[in-house]
C-alpha cells in the first residue's frame, strides 16, 4: 500500500497494535499529516503502542472550547413580547433564541466618564492653543491646529458609538427544541451557501476545496441547504477540483458526522495536533482516522495533477476530435469542450471573455439514497446520514464589452442561479481562503434570524473574521481584534455590525431590495425593468416574498438551462437595478460595506453573532505589501462611497443617528493621515540651526500633548477589557494605524482625487494572493519576511529615516552646544525627542520590514537604531567641525 502524499512518503504495514485489523501510520506516512503521538489527547476506548514505540493513551472527552472571558459582561433580561406568546399559544412563551450581555456598570460607566473627561480636555487643549497663538512658524501652527480639530472630530466619530456595547451569542438548544421534529428530521428554513473564488493561482484551489468540504460536512439538515461555487475566472482546473472534492466528500462528510469532528476542513484538522474526541464511536476511531488521512493525502495528489491532467486529456480529444489547423480546445472529462476559459486562450475562451457556465456536480438528496450509491466505502458508516447536500459550479459569462462588477457582480449572478435551482430564503457567503470552524455555523446564524423579538427585521448576520496563518506576534495587525472583538459589539448596540464581505447570512429579500416588514408597502412590483427579463427569476423572486424554497429533484431541460445562462451572461444587468437598489452594489471598492450601508439605510438591522468557539477560519496576507495593497482597497473604497450618492450624510430617515456617525468615520478616517504624516516628517526641523518651536510656551504644550495622548491609552486599557482582547492586539492595532497612515491612506487619497480629476473608476480592484511565493518548508511564516518595494512605502521610509537621523542629529548638538544652551533648551530638546521616540516605536513593524529575513530576530533593532544614531551623531560632528575650521560665518 503507498500513498501519493505530498513528500512521497509510504504507508508501511507494521503490526497492528489495536487489534481493529488495519495498520497505524507513522509520523512521516501521507504526507506527515497523522502524528500518532498526539493521540495521547485523542479519545479512544483503549491505550494503545503507537509505532513510534510511545503510548497513545484514550480517554473520553469533550469538543466545548473553554467559553470566553465575560467577566465584565451581564446578561440582558428582556420580557418576551405578546405576539410571541401568542404565536406559541399564548402558554407561557416560546424561548428566545439568543441571549445578550451588557457590559457591567462598574465598567462601562467609568469608561463613558473617560470619554466625556478626554473631550472635555480636547476642547480646553483647542482653546488654549488658539488663545496662545505664538509659534515660530506661524503656517506650520495653523495647520497643526488644523489637524488637532480634525483629529479631535475623527476620534469623537469613532467613540461615540462605543457608548452602549451589547455581544450576541445564539441558544442553539432553543433552535433544536423548536426546529427538530422527533422522527429526526427538522423544519429549519433552507440555505444557499455561496463561496467566491476569482484565480486559481492567487486563491490556490487547496484552499477552496477546503472551503467546500467544510461545507458539505456542516451540521444542518442536508435537504436544506447548497452550495454554490462560483469560479470568476472560467478555468475547468476549478471545475474538476470540484468533482474530485464531491467523491471525496462522500467519504469526509460522514466521517465527521460519526466522529463529531472539529473543524471539518480537512487540511486544518489533520494539521491540528491535540484532537479531544466526541463522537459516539471511539473503538473506530484509529482506523476509520487513518483510512480518512491516507484518502485526503491521495486527494491532495489528484488536486496538484490536476493542471497536467487536465492538458494530457485536451490533447487526447484534440488529436482525436480535431482536424489539423483547428484551435487547440480544452475537454472535459466527459469528451464535451470546456465551455470556459482554455489553456490555449482564444477568443470566447480566455480571461474576460467567455460563456458562461453552470454544472450541476451533487443533485439535491433524493430520500435515503446517497449521490455516490455505486462507490464502496470500506467505513462503517450505519446509522449515519451519508447524503451530501446540492453542489453546483457556476462561472458567469465575461465579455470585454462589458464591466463585470468584480466580486459584486459575482456575486451577484450566484444569487440570480441559487434563485433558479434552490431560491433559498437565506444565503451566507464565503471568500475561498475561509472555511467553517465550528460546524453548527449555519444553525447559530438562524438563531437570530428566527428570533421572536428581532428576527423578521434582521437582514444579515455578520460573524467575526478569524485567521489562522498570522504569525504569533501578528506583526502587521492581521487578526484586527480591535475592530472585530470592539468595534463590532459597540454596532450591535445600535443598529448592527457592517457587512464585512464574508462570513455573513443575508436574508434573500433584503439582498432584493425589499424593504423591512415595518416598512414593506401591500404591494411590491416584481417587474423586469428592476430585476432583469427573465420570467423563471421573476417567478423565484415572487416565491421569496412567501418564503418559499424548492430544493428538490432538479428538471435541467433546454429552456431551463437556456434561462441558466440568461441570468448570469454579461449583460444581464444592463437596464436593471442590479448593483444599485438590487442585490450586492456595483462602481465601489467596497461592495460589502455599500451593501451593508444601502440595507441599513431601508431600515433593515443586523447583528453580530460570536460563539466560544471561532465560527469561522481564513488566511490573511502576512507580507507587509500584500497587507498595504488591501489596505488600499478598503481605504480607497471608503472615501469613494464618501463622493457618491451613498454619503451617509444622504442617507433617509430609518438609518439610526448613531450608524449615520458609524458609515461616516468608515468614509472620513483615511484623511486623518495626511495630517499624521505632516507631524512624522517634523523631524527635519533638527537639522536646522536655530531651535523651532510649533507652540509656545513649548513645555506647556507637550504637557497637553501627554495627558491627551495617555488619556486614549487608558480608554484604551478599558476597551480591552470589555471586549475580550489582549494589550498586544490593541497595540498591534495602533501600530499598524500609524503605518497605514504614512504608505497606504495617502495613496487611497490619491487614487480618489485622481478619479474626482478625471472622471475614472476610482480604486482598481485587486485581488490579494494568498499563495506563499517563499519556498522554505521549516518556517511557515517566511512570506512575511520578504520586502516587495513599491511607490506607497516611500513616506513611510523617510518618516523612519528623518527621525533617526533626528535623533542622531540630536545627539550630535547634545554634544557639541550641551555646555552653552540654557536649561530651556536642554528641556525642549528633551521633550522633542520624546515624540520622535514615539513615532519610532510606532514604526518598529515597519523597520522591522525594511530589513527583510533579518527580523526573523526582532531584538536586532537594539543594535541596528543604536548604530544608526551614532552614525549620525558623529556624522553631525564633523561636519559642524569642518563648518567651524573652513567656513566660521556659517554655523550649523
């Protein structure tokens, strides 16, 4: 037996120490993916030798991840409404389904009188610098002025809604009393689940069928949801990796269903060491774990062979089906031509320009029947529901005469298809890097949107975004818990969190447009002049007023697949309100944040959900550039919605006063950088002669400066606490703000101000790679040290050169004028130099950037700055001593 695994490892047959009749694996077997050392947090009924010689103990425990820290959170008691009581029989009520906490008064309200004390000084700090307007550079004192009220006005945006925060966790027993029936079946509404993909190089097709897996294996009924794939770059690598990913699943699903596995993407969980079982069936374990392990190593192989597989089978069909002097096509495996792009691009066929596309790969579950009846499984899979739920590959139809709306046109066509085959009255959408952590996802997004208080006005469910491949330290501030963990429960005590582009369930009619039902009119027209010309759509959108779905046995005929086709082509969307008042919004960078606005605005809330355990896993982009380009994109996305007609300063009477402030920090904040970068480049004013002062009296200011300045630390501090974070995430986050603010906010600034000049498009999507470039197998982090210059790096370069040649310059005057300046002076010098410090600890990601694979070792900036400061220190030195010796009427 041998396993194609991914280091050419085999699978030796050794003794069996179980006594079950099958072999364990080794460390190095499959591709080093199974460690049976680990086994000793592993639940089986025995202790078994494991073949490294070790013991691997079992014993029975528990998947429940130790639940968060909610020390300084209370629990909401709210009365439940008369018309719940009276839907339930008016007995007693029916149990809410999800509960809320409140940050305790003993924190929040020392937290409120914080804020309110740190306005109070922001307004004194204002006044006396205008009252004492005496500086040595009178424009340099206005502007900085200037940016105190901005920065002050900016903060006071950001703040205020962070006044009431409330977390949200969801009562899944509550939904499983109500929604289970006691045959085992339920009456949980249907889901559409969507995953996006955009390039198979970028978004490596590992990652998305990942994605898909953990998907298929979910813990919902299976009858009541699918999947959509939807693959914007046409490419049949992506198709065929989802057939290999449905014969997969027919074995990955029912394992985690037997074993209760956690997570349920494969790549992440065999990766995993430590696994606490929870299944029903521990003496099976070890076998059916090592049977799963070997498939999935086999799995992976087939996926990498994929592309020379696909090029060997298109010039067998070429060869064969072909004259001479014909285009060289791309075949499936079935002996049909890939309607999409080929390997060979001609036109029809390439990137941006081809059909569309729409294969049917699992068909809905028909009863008890599997899609895969004719496959042998050697598991013992009795009494589990081995069905898979509706898998569909979908590419819409590119053409170069048309603009395709990127993500939100993808999008899009997904929603019009899912319409069509399933017309699910809840869709959630995945990027492709992101997989289901914690597979009751689905049934804690319904706990919300099935709540007797709220749920019928609850549009989208945001969950938190979570990543996995951020190094430990999280250098450039990946994991953004300030935003996700702080940010976001502040929303949830007003209207809602924004939607944040992936790990979020819609409800289908507020992705149509359709008002909320406190403000839905009798009436609503369903014409084709607002969802486009196709009666079998407009048909789905008349069934999702009545809630209605029809996840059944498909009809896939010609008129069906001809209206298929329709709906995702190229122009569809021309003539319609798709992009604007229907589904995701078009012409912006930010298509999630303007979706989640223009719901907002019709009056619609949403909510945040967050559970013990992480609901869902992603990558992120761990090299600094890569980190900058999306940077870019967000901050250029939000200052463009800031220009168009969805200024929330425009926005309609049912937004909420405190979300208006909300969308309006998200579209002003990136301006706060060009005043911060003209405060970084300060610096240069030590290489004068004569000492500079912004303000007088100089001590006095920088005293205003360090109250205001501790005064955000220590809401800071109580932040924390509140919102369940660490010191390093807050500080990571202040970081990275800073850096941000010098490289990739004055670039988004600059793309706006050229598309308001020009009448362009404004920020041009890109998408980031989450393919690691560095080949170094030791250290999974590698990409991370590797500097990829480009233009927007180059403030932040001199603002991190000015001030260390500052202090070096400092120094260097310390040395030469310490004995004659006045003890004013030796103070100003002092207090100045305290901000160039400050900024330099802001910026040591940044250095630590610069010097490439050496910041693998942090601590070499206590050498490297040192050095540098005395270069210059000396450097000062001697030119000042050859100005005195040759040039005495010039003095430095």
């Amino acid at each position: 037996m041998s396993s194609p695994g991914a280091n050419g490892g085999a699978a030796r047959e050794d003794d069996d120490p179980t006594g079950l009749g099958e072999p364990l694996l080794t460390n190095d077997d499959a591709g080093g993916g199974f460690h049976p050392e680990t086994l000793a947090t592993v639940v089986v009924a025995t202790t078994t030798t494991a073949p490294n010689g070790g013991n691997a103990k079992v014993m029975k425990g528990s998947m429940k991840a130790e639940a968060k820290d909610d020390r300084y959170w209370v629990d909401v008691h709210r009365e439940v409404t008369a018309a719940a009581d009276l839907e339930n029989g008016g007995d007693g009520g029916r149990p809410l389904m999800f509960r809320e906490k409140k940050v305790k008064p003993a924190l929040l309200y020392p937290y409120r009188t914080l804020i309110l004390i740190r306005l109070i000084a922001v307004i004194l700090f204002i006044g006396w610098r205008i009252k004492h307007n005496n500086s040595d550079v009178m424009w340099f004192w206005t502007t900085s002025v200037v940016a105190d009220v901005w920065f002050a006005f900016s903060w006071l945006l950001y703040q205020m809604p962070k006044f009431n925060p409330i977390k949200r966790s969801p009562d899944l027993d509550a939904l499983r009393q109500y929604y289970d029936l006691p045959d085992g079946d339920s009456i949980l509404p249907a889901i559409d689940v969507f995953v996006t993909t955009a390039d198979p190089i970028d978004e490596p097709v590992l990652y998305t069928m990942n994605s898909i897996l953990s998907i298929l294996a979910v813990d919902y009924p299976i009858d009541r949801y699918a999947c959509y794939l939807s693959d914007d770059s046409g490419t049949l690598i992506e198709y065929d990796a989802l057939a290999e990913t449905a014969k997969f699943a027919a074995l990955w699903a029912p394992f985690c269903r037997k074993h209760s596995i956690e997570p349920r993407a494969p790549e992440s969980y065999f990766q995993r060491e430590g696994m606490i079982y929870n299944g029903k069936s521990p003496s099976e374990f070890i076998n059916d774990y090592r049977h799963v392990n070997v498939e999935y190593q086999r799995y992976k192989a087939r996926l990498e062979m994929l592309t020379s597989t696909i090029r060997e089978r298109s010039n067998f069909y070429n060869n064969i089906k072909t004259t001479k002097g014909d285009v060289n096509a791309t075949w499936m495996a079935n002996g049909t031509q890939w309607p999409g792009t080929w390997l060979e691009p001609i036109d029809n066929h390439r990137k941006g320009h081809h059909e569309g596309v729409v294969q049917v790969v699992l068909e809905p579950p028909n009863g008890g029947k599997t899609q895969h009846d004719n496959i042998v499984n050697p598991l013992n899979f009795d009494g589990i529901d081995a069905r898979l739920p509706m898998l569909v590959y979908m590419a819409r139809g590119k053409s170069p005469c048309y603009d395709h709306n990127k993500k939100a046109g993808n999008l899009n066509a997904q929603l019009r298809v899912s319409a069509l085959l399933s017309n699910a009255p809840f869709v959630i959408n995945f990027d492709c890097d992101h997989y289901i952590n914690d597979s009751r996802a689905l049934q804690a997004a319904m706990c919300f949107m099935l709540d007797s208080r709220e749920g019928d006005n609850i549009a989208f469910v945001q969950f938190p975004q979570r990543f996995e491949n951020v190094d430990p330290t999280d250098r450039y501030g990946n994991h953004n818990r300030v935003f996700f963990d702080g940010a976001m429960y502040a929303l949830n005590g007003i209207q809602g969190p924004s939607y944040l582009g992936t790990g979020c369930m819609f409800r289908r009619l507020a992705l149509y447009g359709i008002d909320p039902p406190r403000w839905r009119p009798n009436d609503i027209l369903v014409d084709s002049s607002k969802f486009g010309n196709s009666i079998p759509f407009l048909n789905s959108v008349l069934q999702s007023l009545k809630q209605e779905s029809h996840i059944s046995p498909l009809n896939l005929d010609d008129s069906f697949i001809a209206e298929m086709m329709l709906v995702i082509s190229s122009s569809f969307d021309i003539g319609t309100d798709w992009g604007r008042g229907v589904g995701y919004i078009y012409e912006m960078a930010t298509e999630d944040m303007v979706t989640g606005f223009r719901i907002h605005k019709q009056g619609w809330h949403s909510m945040y959900c967050t559970m013990d355990v992480d609901t869902f896993c992603g990558t992120a982009p761990i090299n600094l550039t890569e980190r900058l380009y999306q940077i870019v994109r967000w901050a250029g996305g939000s200052v463009e919605m800031f220009f168009s007609h969805n200024n929330p300063l425009l926005a309609g009477c049912r937004l909420h006063p405190m979300q208006r402030i909300v969308y309006l920090n998200y579209n002003i904040y990136p301006i706060t950088s060009l005043f911060l970068l003209l405060y970084a480049l300060c610096p240069v004013m030590w290489l004068l002669p004569e000492e500079i002062l912004i303000q007088r009296p100089f001590t006095r200011y920088v005293v205003f400066l360090i109250i205001i300045i501790a005064l955000i630390h220590t809401i800071g501090i109580m932040e924390i606490k509140w919102a369940g974070t660490k010191w390093l995430d807050w500080w990571r986050n202040e970081q990275f703000f800073m850096i941000a603010s010098l490289s990739a906010y004055p670039t988004a600034l600059l793309h706006i101000v050229v598309k308001l000049l020009t009448r362009g498009k404004g920020i041009r999507f890109r998408v980031t790679s989450k393919q690691t470039k560095v080949e170094d197998n030791e250290d999974k982090y590698a990409e991370m040290y590797e500097m990829r210059w480009v233009p927007m790096l180059i403030p932040a370069m001199v603002a991190l050169f000015s001030n260390t040649m500052a202090i070096g310059v400092a120094i260097g005057k310390a040395i030469v004028y310490g004995g004659v300046w006045p003890k004013t002076q030796r103070l100003h010098a002092m207090l100045g130099l305290l901000f160039n410090v400050w900024l330099m600890i802001l910026l040591q990601p940044f250095a630590l950037a610069l010097i490439g694979r050496w910041s693998k070792k942090p601590s070499i900036l206590f050498i490297l700055f040192p050095v540098a400061f005395v270069v210059f220190a000396l450097v000062y030195i001697c030119v000042h001593v050859f100005v005195v010796n040759f040039f005495p009427s010039m003095e430095i």
